[in-house]
C-alpha cells in the first residue's frame, strides 16, 4: 500500500535539531501487529520477535548449515530465505528477522573477511591507517542481488508477516576492520578515532555507505522494516558517541529512511546513549536487558516505541522465573507510546526452542 502523507522527522546530532518531511512512503504489512507497533500504535496483544532467532537454536538451522560457511549460507539465496522462515514456522512470532551477517556488505565490497566459529568475524589484514582507509575498495550494487533475491523469496513465503531487514551501524563495522575482529572494549579503534579523525571520517563514511546499500537494498526487496545494529556502541562515551559515531549512523539510514519503513535502532550497553541513538533518526529504540524499560522511556520522554529487552539468560531458568520476568518486562513496557516484545540481546545457542515457543504463546495471550 502506498500511503501519501508526509510525516515530520526531527533529529538532534552534534546538538543540532533538523526537521524534514518524510517522501510519500510504502506502508508494507501496515495492518500487521509489528508495523502498527513500530508506528507508535498499541494492538490487542503485544507483538514479539527475537534478535538471532535465525537460526542458532534451532536444530533444523544446523543441519540445513551442516558443512556450508556462515558467510556462503547468507549469499545463497535459497539457504539465506529458509533460515529467516524457520523461526515463524516454529515459533509463531510476529516477524521474520533477515538471515545474514552485518559483514555481508564488506565481504561484498571484497574485503577479505570470514567468520571463525566461536569467534565472529576475522580479517588478515585490519584497517589501521589512512592508507588502508584509501585502500578500501567500493561496493558495486550488482553485488547486492544475492540479498535482494534472498528477500524477494523469503517475502514472498512469509504473506503478511512482515520481514525485517538489518544493518550494522558503521561504529561497529569499523571495529570488525581496526581490531581484525571481535573486541569488547575497541582499544585501538577508539585510538585511531582520536589519532587520525580524518582517517576515521574517511572510515566511518565508508562504512555508512555499504551498509546503507546493504540495508536500503532488503527493503527496496520486499521487507517491511529495518534495524541497525551497533553492537560495540556501549564503548563509548557519550561526547565520542555524539561527535564521532553519530553523524555516520544518520548517514548509513539515509537510504532506507528515504524508503519511509520504520526503522530501529539496537546497541549493547547503550543505557546512556538512548538519546542519542535514536536522534539519528530512526522510529524505534532497541533497550538491552540492563535497563529497564519504564526508565529506556522516560529517558526518551516517553515519546518512542521502544523493543526489549527480555534477559536472554533467563531463557534457561525455570519457566515461573522466566515468565515473572517477562511479565514484568511487558509492565514497564506500558509505559511507552507501543512495544515490541524482544530478548535484550540474541538468542543464545544452547536454548530450548520450545521455551522460546512457549514464550511467544504467552506473550500473545498476555493481558
């Protein structure tokens, strides 16, 4: 459906307040749960999804992956749509997450990076000097039609459950190519933030720019909605945040807020960026389990949707302890505008999918 209305938009980086109005923009799945949640309505039920419900737990995702690459599976197409639908078939919830990885665009863009399990992603060579920067090579959008075909078939199947589309945010992809892989502090990439700025904007700008393509290419594809990761956030202050990070992550979403879905925004540890974050101009805040919503949302004015944030270690503890927790989560939910029930992180591995099966019921016929 195409709906016609402008919508007004204001976003505050560096401390700066624009206002824009939003293109006529493609309303996809508008009626479903999720949707309506991402556009500030409040339904009958709550709607629920899980962060790495792709896969991970379940055992028809490890044998379908049974000798294939993490990084191959998302390029293949077929593979990459029956991961996503797997989780809705089991599960029941409100959302197909994208299966893929947030490095997918730099491996596109023919950067030699793989996936190490137990690790995440590697890379030979890292990216530590404006010469490496230079070096970088450009994304062509032809490269993207594996992610576009993915999308098309997964849509397709999924009818009117909406399909969500992701992206890492470029702070968190930059850390992948300084460290040459997983760090939970960014030592050397908070380093080279404050040693060579020029380098880092050049960086930084590199980084929007894949993954905006990346992400504008899923929606552009069929998805109803878009969320941008920056797993590694929670490592900064909020001065570097605002300064540093901020401006890249407006810039990466510029595409995919062009196309009018609604868009998330998810970090770890980012209790004290929330503002910030969703400044860059984005609908809806992710809120990890460390904070709990009622506050997420008087941070946020009570103004925001907010998504969460269910602890994922609670996804092993009995189900009267889970289930006190979750209705306790679904409480201070209330206090926002709509809500979206989620994990506060993803799905670990070792969970029990009928727990999470169970979860989904619950919540749907919580009151």
């Amino acid at each position: 459906m195409i709906r016609g209305e402008a919508q007004e938009h204001v976003s505050n980086v560096n401390g700066v307040s624009t206002s824009s109005a939003h293109p006529p923009f493609i309303d996809r799945n508008a009626s479903s749960a999720l949707v309506r949640a991402y556009r500030g309505e409040r339904g009958e039920s709550t709607p629920v999804w899980f962060m790495r419900q792709a896969g991970r737990s379940l055992p028809e995702y490890r044998e379908l992956r049974m000798g294939t690459d993490m990084l191959d599976a998302c390029l293949n197409p077929a593979m990459a749509s029956e991961i996503t639908l797997q989780p809705v078939r089991r599960h029941g919830v409100d959302a197909a997450i994208f299966f893929s990885d947030i490095v997918i665009p730099v491996r596109l863009a023919g950067v030699d990076v793989r996936i190490v399990p137990g690790r995440g992603p590697v890379l030979e060579n890292p990216v530590r000097s404006a010469a490496d920067v230079a070096a970088l090579p450009p994304l062509d959008p032809d490269a993207l039609a594996p992610i576009r075909e993915a999308v098309g078939l997964t849509v397709d199947a999924l009818g009117a459950t909406p399909l969500i589309g992701f992206a890492g945010a470029p702070y968190t992809l930059a850390s992948y190519l300084v460290e040459g892989g997983p760090s939970k502090e960014q030592m050397l990439t908070r380093a080279m933030m404050h040693s060579d700025p020029d380098a880092w904007a050049a960086l930084l700008s590199w980084c929007a720019e894949i993954t905006g393509a990346f992400l504008a290419a899923q929606i552009e594809a069929g998805a109803s909605a878009g969320q941008l990761f920056d797993s590694w956030a929670g490592s900064l202050s909020l001065a570097d945040y605002t300064a540093h990070v901020a401006p890249f992550s407006q810039r990466a979403i510029a595409p995919a807020r062009a196309l009018g879905v609604p868009l998330v925004h998810f970090g770890i540890g980012t209790g004290e960026l929330l503002a910030a974050m969703h400044g860059i101009g984005v609908d809806v805040m992710g809120v990890d389990w460390r904070l709990p919503l009622d506050e997420a949302s008087r941070r946020l004015g009570d103004a925001v949707p907010l998504q969460g944030n269910v602890d994922p270690a609670l996804l092993a503890a009995p189900w009267p302890v889970l289930e006190a927790h979750v209705r306790d989560v679904l409480a201070r939910g209330e206090a926002a505008p709509a809500h979206v029930l989620n994990l506060g992180h993803g799905v670990p591995p070792t969970t029990d999918p009928d727990v999470l099966t169970r979860l989904v019921e619950f919540v749907h016929t919580h009151a």
